[in-house]
C-alpha cells in the first residue's frame, strides 16, 4: 500500500492510499472525489514538476503532493 498526502493548494490537506504502485493513477481520481473537484480540472504537482499518470509511479510513501483546483498552478506576483 501507497499512502500520499495530497495538499489543495489554499485549502485542506488529505491522505489519498492505493493498493498498489501498479494502480498509481488513482491518485487522481482519490484525489479528485477527497476534494470534490472534477478530475480534469485538477492538477497534481509535485517537487515542482506537474504529475502525469506515468510520474505516479515514482512516488514514495507520505510524500506531499500539491494539488491546483483549476487544472494550472497560479504564478506567485511579488508585492513590494
């Protein structure tokens, strides 16, 4: 078993589990229904890279993955 921490960015942190690495792509849909967000407009970023479906299967126990609600991370502005 996989246990992830799954973090909406702005908002709650969730605990997303699958069975398997070779079931990696669920993280997506656990993620999505965690956070009741359709899963095309969630995007999963972590160690400053956007996950695909294939980078899933890198991750490690209780890493901490980021998730954006609009499907694209917003740029931070500098305020002076």
């Amino acid at each position: 078993m996989l246990t992830v921490q799954v973090q909406l960015v702005g908002g709650d942190k969730k605990l997303v589990s699958i069975d398997s690495k070779d079931q990696a792509a669920e993280i997506f849909v656990k993620a999505s229904a965690a956070f009741r967000i359709p899963e095309p407009d969630l995007q999963l970023v972590s160690g400053g890279r956007v996950l695909d479906r294939q980078d899933v299967l890198h991750l490690q126990e209780g890493e901490v993955i980021l998730a954006f609600p609009n499907g694209k991370p917003q740029a931070r502005t500098r305020r002076d």
